[in-house]
C-alpha cells in the first residue's frame, strides 16, 4: 500500500513523500480501515516541524483525521465488522492513570495523539485499536466523516465542557477560518451565544457568518480588542475562545468583560505572551486550558454532524501525492475550513 511518510523533521515540505509501505494487518483489538478521506490540521504542520520532547521513529506516517470503511478485524473486536464506515478519533490513552480511572482519559498521564506520537492515518490502509475508531452512518460524506473528529471534539469540550457557555451569552471566536475556529462558531451558536467572529478577509467572513457568527471583525483591517470594545458599548464578550496565542492573547483579556474567561487549546503564533496578572485578577478573570475530547464527548458532537447540525467546510481536496501542496495550504493560512487528501488510487 501507498503512505504518506515524514522522512525528518523540517520546516520545508520537501521532507514529505507518497511511497510504498509496508501492509499493515490487526492484532488483537485492532481493526484494519481503507481510507477514503482523511484531513489535515495544525498538528501536522507541528509534528512535521518537529517538537520538543517528540522523539519518532522515522519514516512517520502522519495525519490524525481519516475516516473510511472496515475490511478485516483482529481477535476481541466487539463493536466493528467488516464493511462499517468508521472515522478515527486520534486520542489515545492508557486506561489505567488516575485520571484515566477517574472518567477523563484527555488528562492521561501518557496521553498520545494518532499522526503526532503514534503513526496516523494519511494512508492507504491503517490498523487502529477499536476504541479509537467511531461508528459512521453510511449517508455521511466520507470528506465530512474524514474531517470532523479532531476540531469537532476540541471546539465542543473547549467551549462547552470547559468553557461551561451559556445561551444568551457572548462568544468570540479568533481564527474562526481554520479547522478549531469554524467549528467553535457553529457550536457556539448551536448553543444559542451571540458569537462574534474574527478572519483575515471578507471572503472568510462571510464564511464565518454562513457558519452562524453574528458579529463579523476584519483583524487585518481593525483591532478586534477596540471592535469588542464598541460593539458591545464597553461591557466586553462573556468568553474568547483563543488557539492564536502569543499575537492574540493581550487582546482576548482585554476583550473580556469583568469575570469573563478566554479558554485556549492551542498557541500557532506561541505559547509565551505576558501573563497579563494585573488584568486578569483586577477584573477576575479566568485563561482555561481544554485539550482533545473525552469519547463521550466525541460520540456527543458527531453525532450532530451525522445528523447535519454541524458541518465541517471543505477548503480543497487532494491527492496524497499532493501532501506538500495540503501542507503548505495549512502554513499559508488559505481560505477557509478544512483540507482533505484522499488516497490517489480514490481520488476522481
Ligand atoms: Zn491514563
């Protein structure tokens, strides 16, 4: 079978192939999946780069969204048969920590994601554990099967489990063209928030509102924190919902009303920025960290983009022998939603 393989770390794509590898077959509790879509994110950009404490056995098959259809299962595999449609959801835990034990194995002391620690899925042909695999209704498209999992997840706990967002209240959403961003704008409005959305061009925007913001600010043309300001006569938005860091993080507290949180699973532009403490305890606010899903948050939020209330909007798809081109596509921030690579030997 065809991979597509990371051969070092490198902050050039060309490091990236669509080779020959070796046909995977399932043990125990494994499950072996034709892909037919799977997607990138951000997270891909970072393993390809490299990170501290990322010690991988190359070459790597990276790519942690994929969705695709069963065809041979391994002893002790209870939930699938051969045939399901399945999606991957790529966190990985031990099932034995405290946390683990405890009902949220997204804190697991040895907590791993597929494509970033452990081989992903932008592949031909994968073996998964089962517990990392969710049923699909045949209807669903397989781009949308394909792209969903990952930001769905991390944008429904941030906002909801973690975030604990309210109807009536105010969110606003940066970065809402991206993968985590258009997903936290439709889930926040699901939630019946006032959201307000931030993108870098009117075209993205007006993706944001077909996705549900209300409140649409241009950060290349306006400075959102003073947008904020304005808008909302000076009381601020009730959360911020921040995967930026570094370049957005004094803003978001500044865009905050009193009490308000930001909540953040992710830092593209760094993870450093000021602490900001004056602000933070004089108008006692709070910074919520929120990571991946638990499974019950995965089966919750799939579920409603099975059934069609969300949707993950698709910016291109692509060969996997077009992984350089996918790459680039994430780094230069084009356009709006998600890109998809599909198998060449798929691909129409
Ligand atoms: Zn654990």
């Amino acid at each position: 079978m065809k991979a597509v393989q990371l051969l070092e770390h490198s902050t050039s794509t060309d490091v990236l192939t669509y080779e020959d590898y070796q046909d995977p077959s399932p043990g125990p509790e494994e499950v072996l999946v034709d892909i037919k879509a799977a997607a990138l994110n951000h997270l891909d950009i970072w393993t390809r780069r490299g990170l501290p404490m990322l010690d991988l056995e190359m070459p790597h098959i990276p790519g942690s969204d994929g969705a695709g259809i069963v065809t041979d299962v391994g002893d002790d595999v209870t939930r699938f048969d051969v045939g399901d449609h399945v999606a991957v959801s790529p966190g990985v835990s031990c099932g034995k920590c405290e946390f683990c034990r405890d009902g949220d194995p997204t804190l697991c002391d040895s907590y791993q994601i597929l494509g970033e620690h452990r081989p992903g899925v932008h592949a031909e042909s994968v073996v998964l554990p089962e517990t990392n695999l969710v049923p699909v209704p045949d209807h669903v498209d397989w781009e949308v099967a394909g792209s969903s999992a990952l930001v769905f997840q991390t944008a429904w706990r941030m906002l909801l489990t973690r975030g604990e967002l309210d109807p009536g209240e105010s969110a606003l959403v940066l970065g809402a063209s991206g993968g985590v961003g258009h997903a936290a704008v439709q889930i926040a409005d699901h939630a019946g928030a006032e959201v307000f959305a931030t993108a870098s061009s009117e075209e993205k925007l007006e993706h944001a509102a077909d996705c549900g913001a209300d409140h649409l600010i241009n950060y290349e043309e306006d400075d959102f924190a003073s947008e904020i300001h304005e808008r909302t006569d000076g009381r601020g938005v009730d959360m911020v919902v921040d995967h930026i860091g570094a370049e957005t993080y004094k803003d978001s507290l500044k865009s905050l009303v009193k009490g308000g949180r930001v909540v953040t699973c992710g830092a593209t532009t760094g993870g450093n920025p000021g602490a900001g403490l004056n602000r933070i305890f004089w108008n006692q606010l709070s910074v919520i960290g929120s990571t991946m899903g638990t499974p019950g948050e995965v089966d919750d939020v799939l579920e409603l983009v099975w059934d069609g209330t969300f949707e993950p909007r698709i910016r291109d798809t692509l060969p996997m022998s077009e992984i350089q081109r996918a790459h680039e596509m994430i780094e230069n921030r084009d356009g709006f939603g998600k890109v998809v690579v599909v198998p060449d030997s798929e691909y129409e």
